[in-house]
C-alpha cells in the first residue's frame, strides 16, 4: 500500500461462502460483513500500512471467534472497492489458478494467530475461566433470594424493583439505580438512599449489597494497591474518571492488573475495572473513531471537543472517555460528577425533586450515542409506541404526570434535547410551534402556578385545598360555599 492509501478489509466465510466487506466484529468474534455499495461506505474497516487498525481487528479477532480458520481476510484499494470486490469473488472462485493474483490481497494472519495461542499458553487458567464463563454464563437463581428477610431488614420490594429495571441489572451482577431503602436497626428504621446489587455466597444463597451514598469519594486513602496523585484526584473530582491507567492488586490472589478507575457518580465510591474487560469501540453512531482516538481511550484519557453523528443524522460535541460503570465508553457529563450527601437522618424528598433526581440518573444515551428511553416519565408508564417516538427523537404526548409541589396531575409535550442531553417539557408542540419550554400544559398553568410557585387565582383564592387538574374555579358545592362566603355572599 502506498503512504496514506486506505485499504477495506474483505472476508470470505469459507462455511457460507459470504464474501464482503469487513465492518467490525460481531459479539462471538465473527466478522461483520456488509455489501460493497457506496451506502455502506461510512461503515467499512479501513486501515493503512502505518497504523494499527488492522493489528488490533485481528488480535481481537482470534481472541475471540472460536472458528478462526473459518474466515480468510483480503485487502483491496479503498478507491473503486465495489468494482474489486466483483473481481475479488470471481478469483476466489477458482482460488487456485488464481493463486498468484489473490496473493496480492491476502492478508497474512500468521502473527496474530500465534500471539493469541501464546496468550492461552502463558494464560491457561484465566483463558480456561473465561471461555468457561462465557458458555455457562447464569443469571443469579432468584429462588436463593430471600425476598421476606430484605424486605423487613432493608425495605427492599421485588416488585418495585422489577417495574423499574433495576431487577434486572442485578440479577446480571450489575447494580440499581439509586433507590430509597429504609434499613433497621433493633426497634428502629432509617431513610436513606443507595444502589443495590447482589452477592453470590459460597453456599449459593444471594446477599444484598447496599452501596449507601458517601460525603466525597476517599481519594486520601489507598484503593487496592494504589495512592492518587495530585493530578489523579484532580481528573477523578472534575469528571468522575481518573485518565490513566492504574496497577492495582488483587486481594485474594496478590496479583497485579492494569485497571480504570472512576467514580460512581450516584454514590461516591470508587469503582475499579481490569483493562481487558473494557471494549473501545471503533464506531459511535455514525461516527468512525480514529486510530489516535482509539489509543487516547485505551489509555484512560479524554477526547474533548469530539463531534459525535447519530444513528439518527443528530450532530453535537462531546467529551469521551472510558468509564467503569459504563464497562466502555461514555460521554462525559458536563456537570459536576460528585453526589453530594443529603439523606443522612432526613425526610424523602418531594415528588418533583425525586423526579429530578431520577433524571440525573439515568443515561439518556447509550455508548453508541442512541436515545433511551425511560419506562416512566412523571410516573406515568410510557407505551411501546411513546417510547419508540420518544428513541426516534420526536415529541410525545405525556398525559396525567404528578410534578407540582401538591402532588396534581398535569399534562405536556416531551423531546429529547440533542444540545443538553436530556429531554424538555413544553406546553406545545415543539414540532409544529416554535413552543418556549415549560413544565405544565397550557389547560394546567393555574394549578401549577397556585399548588406550586405560591400563586393567586382571584376565583379560586379562598377554597381552602391545593386546585385539581385544569381547575380554575370552584368545582363543588363545599368550594362554592368558602369561596363567597369570604366575600360575603350569603351562603
């Protein structure tokens, strides 16, 4: 290949006798292969002489598929690839008359073949433990769950749990969002909140694990091996991930590992993940990932002032960067990574502040820049139908949500904000007005500016009770009676 000449990446799979365009890997270390239309372009591997696209496709590559030898790989000029590929398929129709032609495009996997056997020489047991891992894979057995016991020590409901999600991501060794638990002690309960997860124990049976909330995360003390730095805890206090890549020990074996570390933002604690368990990924949405991009984040640092496309043709500015909790790579939030710790002895917060919270929570968008869509907004279960719209990045029609200080329904339009990263509430369309953003409908404004902002409402002044959905006036006979009475209309 001449300096600066990209090449595409061709497999054919010898079982199927598929022959296309190289994409990335599917998720048993397979090729993706896609047709050689200039459509496609955007998502073809390319690569040149001088960088390490290629080495590490193929390092991956037999790490991870189990029939390797299943797949031969070929390389051809970037410029006129649909054209080559046809004449790439009618050589390999007779690969051996054209042996000499196709040696040209071979590409030779010799190295990467045997630096991955190397790898399970050197590593047996830990190859062994993943390989074993990934074909007995076992969500946690609910039945070893105590449900009776965690709800009278922790106040911790199944079924709250599952409407959630968050059961879910426990039972696949992940962790909730942040939860309201009410843990006892003797004859006495507390509020606080936490992220819970679940431990298998030696004897089978399942613990929970709270994760409570902490003042500041410890970046004083030393965490499993290593002490921070300065610079080390200036990174973790201002994103929420340290930049760089740390050896920590094992406990139970005493071993060293390159690791992340980052800070869960929902609770302080520092959160710690090997190397080789975090995936860089060549292509967010529709954005191609360079090489020098994918050699910041495997390092740990940050790629600021990247401009990511979406799946959706959507187009903005982020930093990116690897993070635990994401097991990959996020998009690092603009705002402060730090919970600060406000439940220690205190009451529940109101339903608007929980709702608000609960925003902040969740990840609006996933590690390839695609909208998610929450279950509920306002607690009000979305259909199949709103949360497709609502992915899609169009408006939806949220009706009957509880969000004003005296917990009335109110009503509005909701779309998700590519600038910010969260959805916004309007009182109209967005997508046929140009609509100002504000939390209630327009039929709801007097309950919201009454219940909530401490309003008066000359017709409904002295009723005497928080005003229901849409009401601007008296609605009973009660209501009638205290509203003229204080004007002194004779009842």
């Amino acid at each position: 290949m001449e300096q600066n000449q990209k090449d595409i990446l061709i497999a054919k799979d010898e079982k199927s006798g598929e022959i296309g365009v190289v994409t990335g890997l599917q998720n048993d270390g397979t090729p993706k292969i896609t047709d050689a239309k200039p459509k496609n372009a955007q998502d073809f591997l390319k690569f040149d002489k001088h960088g390490d696209v290629l080495d590490n496709f193929l390092s991956n590559f037999f790490r991870q598929c189990k029939e390797p030898k299943r797949f031969g790989f070929y390389h051809v000029a970037a410029d006129g690839v649909e054209n080559a590929v046809e004449v790439l398929k009618d050589l390999l129709k007779d690969p051996e008359a054209n042996k000499e032609l196709l040696a040209q495009h071979h590409v030779d996997t010799e190295k990467h073949e045997q630096q991955a056997k190397q790898e399970t020489v050197q590593n047996p047991e830990e190859t062994q433990q993943s390989e074993k891992a990934k074909k007995e894979y076992q969500p946690i057995d609910e039945g070893k769950i105590n449900w009776a016991e965690l709800e009278e020590k922790w106040g911790v409901n199944r079924q709250a749990l599952e409407e959630s999600g968050d059961l879910k991501k426990m039972l696949n060794y992940g962790k909730s969002t942040l939860v309201t638990v009410t843990p006892k002690f003797g004859d006495d309960r507390f509020e606080t909140e936490a992220r819970l997860s679940f431990k298998v124990l030696p004897n089978g049976n399942v613990q929970l694990v709270p994760h409570l909330i902490r003042k500041e995360p410890q970046l004083e003390k030393v965490f499993e091996g290593y002490t921070f730095s300065a610079e080390d805890k200036d990174h973790l206090k201002k994103t929420g991930n340290m930049g760089r890549i740390a050896q920590l020990t094992d406990k139970n074996t005493g071993k060293t590992f390159p690791a992340y570390i980052s800070i869960d933002r929902l609770t302080n604690h520092l959160v710690a993940i090997s190397t080789n368990k975090v995936r860089i990924p060549e292509k967010i949405g529709n954005t191609t990932l360079t090489e020098q991009d994918i050699k910041t984040l495997r390092t740990g640092q940050a790629i600021p002032n990247k401009e990511i496309t979406l799946a959706n043709g959507k187009i903005f500015t982020t930093t990116l960067q690897v993070n635990v909790e994401q097991r990959g790579v996020e998009f690092v939030p603009h705002s402060s990574p730090l919970k600060q710790d406000n439940s220690q002895g205190k009451k529940a917060e109101t339903q608007k502040g929980q709702e608000q919270s609960k925003n902040n929570q969740f990840q609006w968008l996933d590690a390839n820049g695609n909208i998610r869509a929450p279950k509920t907004f306002g607690g009000v279960t979305l259909t199949p139908e709103q949360q497709s719209d609502y992915t899609a990045g169009k408006t939806i029609l949220v009706k009957d949500m509880v969000h004003d200080k005296q917990g009335q329904p109110y009503t509005a339009y909701i779309k998700f904000n590519q600038e910010e990263g969260k959805p916004k509430y309007y009182r109209s369309n967005p997508d046929v007005s140009q609509a100002q953003q504000v939390v209630p409908a327009s039929e709801n404004r007097t309950q919201v500016a009454v219940n909530t902002n401490g309003k008066t409402n000359e017709a409904t002044k002295h009723i005497g009770e928080p005003l229901r959905k849409e009401q601007t006036a008296p609605i009973n006979t009660q209501q009638e009676q205290r509203q003229n009475k204080t004007k002194g209309i004779g009842v």
